[in-house]
C-alpha cells in the first residue's frame, strides 16, 4: 500500500481488466473504500467476452479495436494505456470507428488516412487533454479559449494508435497491408540540439542567484542528475569529507497518486568524485539545505522538490527570461553530456556522469568510467572556480 501527497493511503486491485483505487486516511479506510468498489464491479453483468466476435470485412474498426487491440494494450503501464485509449476514444473512433476494416486495405485506406490526417491538423483539442469547469467561446465559435491547434506531434501519435489496431487487423487477415505508412503523416521532428557552452551555463546560474532553482540548476547542469536523483539528493549518500556523492536513489511518481523514493536502476548508481572539485563542493554546501535532516535540495518554504513541481517551476522560470528558450528541465542533463566532453573530449567520462552503460561495455571498464568520471569533474571545477 502507498501513500498518496495528499496523505491518503491508496491500495489498488484489477478486476475484470480494470485498474480500481481505494483511497482512505488510513489503511483500513483505504482497503475498505477498494472492497466496497471490488463488490460494485462484480454485481455488474459481466460484459460478453470479445473472443466470441466473428470479424470480417465489414466489422467496424471499432469493433475490431474493442475485440483486437483492447486485449492487447492490457498489460501496457497504466499511463501508457491511459494515452493510448484517450487518443483513440477522443479522435479515432469519432472519425472512423463505424468504418468498415475493409476499406482500410490500400489504396482506399491511404486516401482514407490522408483525410485522417489532414481533420486531426484542423482540431482543436485541450493542451493538457483536460476542459476547464467553465467554458468561454471564442468570438467566432469555432473553439474555447484555451483550445489550441492539434500540432503535428499530436497527429503523428494519434496516427501511430491507428497504425496498432490495424496492425492487429493484419493479424487476424481482414486487411492484406497496414496503409499507414503509404499515407501523409507528419514526420517526426529531428531532435534538437541541447549544447550549452560553459559562459551560457555560468550566466544562467548567475541569473539563479537566490532562487530556489539554482541548486537544481547546478545539479542538472553540470552533474547530469536526473530530475529524479536531484529530488532525492541527500546527505546520507553525500559524503562531504570524501567528497563522494552515490547515487543510489530517485524519485518517481506513481500512478495511483503521490512520489515513492525508489534505487536508480543498476546501470544508474555510479558514485560521482567530487573530491578534484572543490568548488562545486563548496556550493553545494553554501545551497544545499544543511538543517534539513534528509534532503540536500529544498524548495524556498523547506518543502522538498518532487520531479513534477521541478519540472513546472523550471518551465514557468525559464518562460518567464527566456535564459534557455524551449529547454526542459531534463535537457539540462543533456547540456551536462556537451560540457563534459567539450571539457575532456572522453566520451567515457560523459558515460560516467549520466550513469549511462552500453550492453555491449564489458564490465571490466568500470574502474575507468568512475576514474574517467573524477578527471571531468574536475575539470568542469576549473572551469567553475570563478563563481563566488
């Protein structure tokens, strides 16, 4: 049983596929609310089971979603499943869930998918797929403020859910070839470069000064820390007299609601020497928040930072000057990789530092990554020093 942020206890169970959530102050009260809806879900008329449907040509393709695709996507995380549905409750099947699968075979089906596209383009859509409780019109009653545009990653995902139920289709032989791929979709965006040189680093941290992101900044910045290990940076993995960090553990948020602290996966622990670093240990002891019993990194009231909070705060700050247009806070990470190998020219090092690992590495160049991972820190150092 976990614990929700709002202070909730919550156990789940699934039951006839579906994920149902007790909620309660107490654990009692939790497993008792999960009983009482368990009961309801089961004095409901079980629904006929989809493997009985006969499919052919003319079933609809929500039909086959429902006897095909839905089974498949039931072991997905919970998350991942929940994107997948939505995308197709709220754009496919309005669209072409009475359509027969048969007319989905190429060629029909590529000019079919092409009209597809090109109505997902024309959609206005919530940006956090959720309306407000007040609803406003715009002036020309085409949308509601705050609607916007379906953009072209939108499409490009909603047409990839498609893609996956007529792919099962495929396999149950009512369609010859998936037409997808023959049709107009958006392609996807090359991904853009995240390099920072060490002057752009150093002017946005200085632009930090006094926030309570300028130590999740450095953390990010110039450690690589996830957003995750810069929640759960702590003083009891910080050796400060060694100048040792581990890196052990991560936040994560849950699906039922509220943040665990689990271990980094096994790839991930690496212990990051600080020890030819002096001043980056030095500010994270002038930043980090020394009465706090557990953790290093603390928000401006003593709450500690969860990823999401960090995510947003980061997003709002950073819109707000413009210091690093479009940047997430996860992208700073990537700006750590560019400033280590600038630095050392060591891919190893790089490797190190963001606790990355190759399948094929041998495990004998695990000495050198964590000595590779000493000397860039140290050299960033050098680079740092100057910060008073």
């Amino acid at each position: 049983m976990k614990r929700r942020s709002d202070g909730r206890f919550i156990k789940t169970q699934r039951v006839r596929g579906r994920r149902l959530s007790g909620y309660g102050y107490t654990e009692e009260e939790a497993i008792q609310d999960l009983q009482n809806k368990v009961e309801a879900e089961l004095a409901k008329p079980a629904e006929p089971s989809t493997h009985l449907i006969v499919l052919d040509s003319n079933s609809p393709l929500h039909t086959v979603a429902k006897a095909c695709w839905y089974p498949r996507i039931e072991g997905k995380k919970p998350r991942t499943r929940a994107r997948y549905v939505s995308a197709y409750v709220n754009h496919i099947r309005p669209e072409l869930g009475a359509v027969p699968i048969g007319q989905f075979a190429p060629p029909e089906g590529e000019i079919l998918i092409d009209r597809f596209v090109a109505t997902l383009k024309k959609k206005w859509i919530w940006p956090n797929g959720k309306a407000p409780k007040n609803l406003v019109r715009s002036d020309d009653h085409t949308h509601f403020l705050g609607q916007q545009i379906m953009d072209e990653g939108g499409a490009r995902y909603v047409t990839m859910v498609l893609s996956m139920i007529l792919k099962r289709a495929m396999a149950h032989k009512l369609i010859h070839m998936n037409p997808v791929p023959l049709a107009d979709v958006p392609a996807q965006k090359q991904k853009r470069e995240r390099v920072m040189s060490i002057d752009r680093a150093r002017k946005v941290f200085d632009m930090l000064e006094g926030h309570e992101l300028q130590l999740p900044f450095f953390l990010a910045a110039f450690m690589g820390l996830r957003r995750g290990e810069v929640c759960a940076f702590a003083w009891e993995y910080f050796d400060r007299i060694s100048g040792v960090y581990r890196v052990r553990k991560q936040l994560v948020h849950q699906d039922g609601g509220g943040v665990e602290e689990v271990d980094v996966k096994r790839d991930s622990k690496r212990d990051m020497d600080l020890s030819g670093a002096p001043s980056f240990l030095a500010l994270i002891d002038k930043l980090g928040d020394l009465d706090h019993p557990v953790r290093v990194c603390t928000r401006s009231d003593r709450n500690t930072w969860v990823p999401n909070k960090l995510t947003d705060a980061w997003a709002e700050w950073n819109k707000s000057t413009g210091a690093l247009p479009d940047w997430t806070f996860h992208d700073l990470r990537h700006g750590a990789a560019g400033l280590v190998y600038s630095a050392t020219k060591d891919i190893l090092a790089v490797q190190a530092l963001l606790g990355h690992k190759d399948v094929d590495m041998s495990i004998i160049y695990t000495a050198q990554l964590q000595e590779a991972n000493a000397k860039n820190l140290s050299t960033l150092d050098s680079l740092f020093s100057g910060h008073k």
